[in-house]
C-alpha cells in the first residue's frame, strides 16, 4: 500500500513543502526502506524529496541513515522558524507578484503503473492547459517517477524514452524542464501553439508514410542486418487544418541512422540547466 494522503500531507508540511536533502520545492513523499524490503507507510519512514535527490540518493541502502537524520534535523529547523515567525514573514507581495508574473510551473509524477504512451500525452495536456489557463507565461516543467527501474537499477525503455526522445520534442512547447536524468533550458521562446491533441501509432506504417524512402531504406537495412526495428510516431494535430506538429523516434540503435530527420541534444536550440525554480 502507498502512503496515505494524510500521511504525505503531513510530511510535505513538516518539511514546508522543501526537499530535506537540498531545500528546493516541488517534492515527492518516498520511503526511506522500500516497501519491497519490507518498508512500512508510516510518517516514521517517509521522506520529502525532490526528484533528483530521490535519483541521487533515494535508491542507495548506505544513505538511509543519512537520509533519516537529515530528515529530522530539518524538520527541527522548520519547526524552530515557524514558532520563531520566520515562515510566516516568507516573500514580500512584490516577490510574489515577480514570480507569478514570469513563469507557470508543471508537475507531473509519473506513477509505476503509467507506461510511455499515458505519460507523453498526460504531459502534453499539462502543458496546452497550462498555456490556455495562463498564456503567455514561460512554461517549466518538473517531473519525478515513482519506480520504473530496470534491474541494473537504471530507468526501464518507457522512463528513458520520455526523458530524453520526448523531452526534446516537448521543449519546443515549454522552457525549462527538469526531471530525475536530465534538466534542459530552451535558448529559444517557446512555441505557444500548442497541438490539441497528441496521437500515438506504432508499426510501420505510419514511420513510412511519414518519412518515405527514408523509412523503407531504414527497414531494409534492419531486415538485412536481422535487427528489430521497434518505434513510436507520435503526431500532435490541431483541430483546425494546417500542418501537424510531429514526433518520431526508434527504440533501437537505428535511431542514430536518421540524424537529418530528428532534433538531437547537439542541435537543439536549449542547453543543459541546474534544476530549480528561476525566476527572471
């Protein structure tokens, strides 16, 4: 069983909604011992964490100790500020108004039953509603995962896939992002026509409609050399008529082959951030 809400409220609020580990907000509540060795869903063995300390340190046995008293030495400091009227005081208005002004943030936690399909549209609601309800605003996006480990201990197929191939799809549609593998700053504005609607197809097809020649050459040389060929085509339509905005990417090393096609990290217009909440 998960913690309850209750129970992640209570944590969330202990630590003013901060990670413990490096104070920055936007945090998941995890357990210190893993249900799976037998952890419980008490207040004892949660932890607020923010989704690159719960990467960094969430999974790693020798921490748990640390983890524990880095925990309770800052609930001791929130509860000290608190009766001390530290927190109360927090940001000025102007602060306020500076922030809200700026930016829109995006949360997103991508729980172990959400496969890559769910999540990559999920995440693209997110961000065409977060344009709709405040247009304009520089979009950031943060994502954690529950689970979704190979046994190596890395990301599984789906996890990696969104993090990297889709996230440098999505980045023409938002500003910043921020996930457990990889944080990202668009050096470009962000395109706020957002797709209504995002379509997942697999199979061949749709590559060889989309790409051709390009496609079927593909496919050849993968039959010739007796590798599989597994891909995703993912289309974002608008309503209205005109021009799709498209996605294609391969789960194989075949991806590689096809440079021209797709957007890569070493041409995309945006660099690699610290994570964080920035404002202008």
């Amino acid at each position: 069983m998960p913690f309850s809400e209750q129970t992640k409220l209570t944590a969330k609020r202990k630590s003013n909604f901060r990670c413990v580990v490096c104070g920055e907000p936007f945090v998941e509540v995890h357990h210190i011992k893993p249900q799976h060795e037998g952890g419980d869903d008490t207040l004892d063995n949660a932890v607020p964490l923010c989704a690159r300390c719960h990467d960094l340190f969430g999974e790693n046995p020798a921490k748990r100790k640390q983890i524990r008293e880095m925990r309770d030495h800052y609930y001791q400091q929130v509860e000290s500020m608190t009766a001390s009227g530290i927190l109360d005081r927090g940001l000025s208005d102007s602060a306020y108004t500076a922030l809200e002004s700026e930016k829109v943030a995006i949360y997103h936690v991508v729980y172990e039953d959400e496969d890559f399909d769910t999540s990559a549209c999920i995440l693209m609601d997110l961000a065409a509603e977060a344009q709709r309800a405040h247009p304009g605003k520089k979009r950031v996006l943060y994502l954690d995962i529950d689970g979704h480990r190979n046994p190596a201990g890395g990301f599984d197929r789906d996890m990696l896939e969104l993090q990297k191939e889709f996230l440098i799809f999505l980045m023409q549609y938002i500003s910043e992002a921020h996930t457990p593998l990889i944080h990202l700053k668009n050096s470009r504005p962000q395109n706020d026509d957002l797709p209504d609607q995002l379509f997942v197809q697999d199979g061949d097809r749709g590559i060889i409609r989309y790409l051709g020649d390009d496609a079927k050459t593909l496919i050849t040389m993968a039959k010739q050399e007796e590798k599989p060929i597994e891909w995703r085509f993912l289309t974002g339509c608008k309503k209205t008529s005109g021009p799709c905005a498209s996605f294609a990417h391969w789960t194989s090393s075949l991806f590689a082959r096809l440079p021209s096609l797709l957007w890569s990290p070493k041409t995309a217009p945006w660099s690699s951030a610290p994570g964080g909440i920035f404002a202008a």
